[in-house]
C-alpha cells in the first residue's frame, strides 16, 4: 500500500510536462531491520515540511502504515523525491 500511494503520487505530480521519468525501488536488509527507498527524478516538494507534517490523506496513509510495521521514515530533499522507510524484518 506504502508502495502504491508513492507511485500514484509519482504518476499523478513528479512528471508534469514530461514524456519520460524514473523511479527507483530499492527494498534491503540492514541486521535485523528491512529498508525500503522509493526515488524519481520528478519536480520534487516545493515545501517538504508541509508534505512530511500535512494531512494529505496519501502522506496519512503512509506514516500509519509505517507505524503499523514499527518503522520510521525519512525524507531526503534531493533532486526529485527521496523517502525510505526502516522497519523490523519481523514486522
């Protein structure tokens, strides 16, 4: 579902005007803990402290669902969008 709202967002905001954009997924084992990165190379946040803390039900939608796997999540202001979200492999 996390996966989902992050594409959706892609599609819908990241690529306006454009033909073409990547997005990259990358999901691996830190120890005991799972990392999930999720980047494109779109137009980026023009404010990330309202994304990260506004009450869009996708960023909602996202920080539950981080919750509910005990993660954390954190969001990297860099050309594009850049989020990665740890949690328990066991979760």
């Amino acid at each position: 579902m996390i996966l989902n709202e992050l594409l959706t967002n892609s599609i819908r905001h990241a690529f306006v005007g454009r033909r073409l954009g990547h997005i990259t997924i990358t999901l691996f084992q830190q120890q005991n803990h799972m990392r999930l990165s999720y980047e494109n190379d779109g137009v980026g946040i023009a404010n990330p402290q309202n994304f990260i803390d506004g009450d869009s039900l996708g960023m909602k939608l996202i920080r539950l669902l981080s919750k509910q796997l005990g993660g954390t999540f954190e969001f990297r202001q860099a050309e594009g969008f850049s989020l990665s979200i740890e949690f328990d492999h066991n979760a």
